[in-house]
C-alpha cells in the first residue's frame, strides 16, 4: 500500500520533470526500495522512465536506508541529512537514485493552483514556505542553544578554547617526556 501511494506522489513529480524520466529511463524493470525506520517503500522504474510500486518482498536492485531523524531533517530542508543514508546494491542505478533523490523538486504552488486558483494558491505557498523557514530557524536555534548549554552552562563538555588548551599541555607533556627519556638513555650510555 505504502509503496503503490509512494509511488503515485513520485509519478506525479516526475511527470513535471522530463530530465528525471530520461535518467530513469534506461533503468526498466529495476527496483529501489527506501527505508526509513519501520517505513518501506519499494518502486519499480517502468517504461519511459515512470514508477510503479512494488511487491517489498521482490528483492530491489539497490536500497537506500535513512535513520528517521535525518529523513526528517532532509525534509527541513538540511542536506547534509544524505550523508547518514546508507546505500547498498547497483552502484550505477544507485547515483541516478540520488541525483533524483537532490534534484527532483515538487512544485506544489502548481498543484495548488488547481484548486485554489493562481492568486491564492501563490498565498498559500507563501505561508508554506514562511512557515519552513520558521520551523528550520527555530530548530537551529535550539540546536545552538542546546550546544551553549552543554559547554557553557551545564558544563557537560568543556568549552573549545580550554579543551584546545588542555591538548596543547598535553602535547607539550608528551614531547617533554620524549626529551626527558633520550637524556636518561644518554646518561645510561655515558655510564656503561
């Protein structure tokens, strides 16, 4: 169910995006299944590079797995959320995969507009966007204020300047020692 759902959303997108169907295109009868804790969604690329959803119990040609907490950060927006994906299976299908994955964009102010009409689907979209940069900022700022909290506050980690410090004594302890040890073995040798 999940998969067939999935699948008609991509449909959708893909077909406002040509580029996409072209990459897609010589991948027929390939299979990539996302998942994304307890969510599995399997597609399969059909002809003129459209997608079906797919049995998950057919083995898929590549599988690409995102903890839940960067799914949601991808969807904020936060790009560097790819970097936890894991890829496994086709190397080749899995880059196309990816460039879809970045590249394709939904133009939901379109689908709107549809329904609503021009003007207030152009209104829509802009409380929809105004209120994506809100939540993004919002959550940048807790994370910031959460990062203040453990080193400065809660002492939970030192700050940077005193744990750069803290290395450099020990740097400085380290190669102290080192010269320390060659003049006893000098001694040592001056003795025998």
């Amino acid at each position: 169910m999940l998969s067939r759902t999935a699948a008609a959303a991509l449909g959708h997108i893909l077909a406002s995006a040509p580029w996409a169907r072209d990459i897609l295109a010589p991948f027929v009868g390939r299979r990539a299944r996302l998942v994304c804790g307890p969510l599995v969604a399997t597609f399969l690329v059909t002809a003129h590079g459209g997608v079906a959803g797919s049995d998950a119990a057919t083995p898929a040609d590549v599988t690409v797995s995102i903890p839940p907490g960067a799914a949601l950060r991808l969807a904020a927006g936060d790009e560097t959320a790819y970097a936890e994906a894991r890829v496994d299976g086709d190397a080749e299908f899995a880059v196309v995969v990816r460039s879809l994955a970045t590249g394709l964009v939904w133009d939901f102010e379109e689908d709107l507009s549809r329904v609503l009409g021009d003007i207030a689907a152009h209104r829509a979209a802009g409380a929809i966007r105004s209120a994506a940069a809100t939540g993004r900022d919002s959550v940048d700022r807790v994370g910031r204020a959460l990062g203040e909290y453990a080193t400065e506050e809660g002492r939970l980690t030192p700050p940077r300047a005193e744990l750069e410090a803290w290395m450099a004594d020990v740097d400085l302890l380290r190669d102290d020692v080192e010269r320390l040890a060659q003049r006893v073995a000098r001694l040592e040798r001056g003795s025998d």
